[in-house]
C-alpha cells in the first residue's frame, strides 16, 4: 500500500478557477486539470523568482517533490496552451500556513501552525488543555480534496476575501 500524500503548505487560493481559450465554447473543449499545489508550485517559481529550495521550503516538500510538483504543472500548462485545451484548477493535499480554532469549553481562540496540522496529531486547547474545540472558521470548498470542489454558499468572492482577511490576520499576529 503507497503512503499516503503529504499536505502541501500554501500560501493562498488561486483567484480563478478556470480558464478557457476565447471563442470556444466549453461544451467542445479538452480539459487539463491542475491541482492547487501546482499552481502554488507555478506561483513561487516563476512568479516569485524563488529558486526550488526555497520554494519547497515554503511548501513544508522536499525539493525532489516540489520539481516533480512543478514539472507535472508546467507540463499541463503547455499542453494546454500549445492545444487549446480549457484549464481547471482544483482539488490537491494541501493546508494553509495557519488554521484558527475556537475552545468550546471556554472560548479561548488560537492558531495552529501548518506544521502541527499536517502530523495529524490531536489538537487541544492550549488554555485549558480541552478537545472540545472547532475551526473558528470552515476550510474553503473549493478545490478542497482529490476529487475536486465542493458548492460555495455565499460565493466564490466572499470565500476568497474572507481567506485574504485570515492570512493578513496571521501574518500581523506572527509580526507582533
């Protein structure tokens, strides 16, 4: 039995979550799927200008994982680009640099480092040392698991601005 795939560390959702060549219609498009982690990989090579050490530092991978992460993107990418192809972003293993959580025993509200979320270890509070607790706030739908996305209640913007607000919240916590 293969061992089961390490959560990526991401910095952010993507904005969009598809992309098609213009005057085609969907319905006769090919489509490349590419998964969240992929386009994290594209993001911090290309984008940011980070050399692969650095950028699989990010990602909590090894550097062997984050090139065979890139390669498989890049890959896609240009098959897409050079046929036509539509192009959808969804699904992965991935987790967010910090995951906020509530104590229902008595209120206490913290965050948990990537690190300590992706061992799978159990969570408590760090107050009153509880397992009574719940994520302030639910893990975004989209894209969330293998098999893709999951509906948006109140919709893809609201989902996408309320992440904004947790990770600059995050990182004016870790500043102060």
């Amino acid at each position: 039995m293969p061992r089961p795939v390490k959560l990526r560390c991401i910095a952010q959702m993507p904005q969009f979550s598809y992309f098609k060549p213009l005057g085609v219609p969907v319905s006769i498009l090919d489509k490349v799927s590419l998964s969240i982690e992929e386009i994290e990989a594209i993001r911090l090579k290309d984008m940011e200008g980070l050399e692969q050490e650095d950028s699989a530092k990010k990602m909590c991978i090894s550097r062997p994982t984050f090139h065979r992460i890139l390669q498989s993107a890049r890959k896609k990418l240009a098959d897409a680009l050079v046929n036509g192809k539509a192009i959808q972003i969804e699904g992965g293993n991935y987790g967010f640099p910090y995951s906020r959580f509530t104590c229902n025993e008595d209120g206490h509200k913290w965050n948990v480092p990537f690190d300590v979320m992706a061992s799978g270890g159990t969570i408590s509070c760090p107050s009153c040392f509880s397992v009574d607790i719940q994520p302030e706030y639910p893990i975004p739908s989209f894209g969330c698991g293998r098999k893709g996305s999951g509906g948006f209640r109140r919709g893809r913007r609201h989902q996408q601005s309320k992440m904004r607000e947790i990770l600059e919240e995050n990182k004016d916590n870790s500043d102060a």
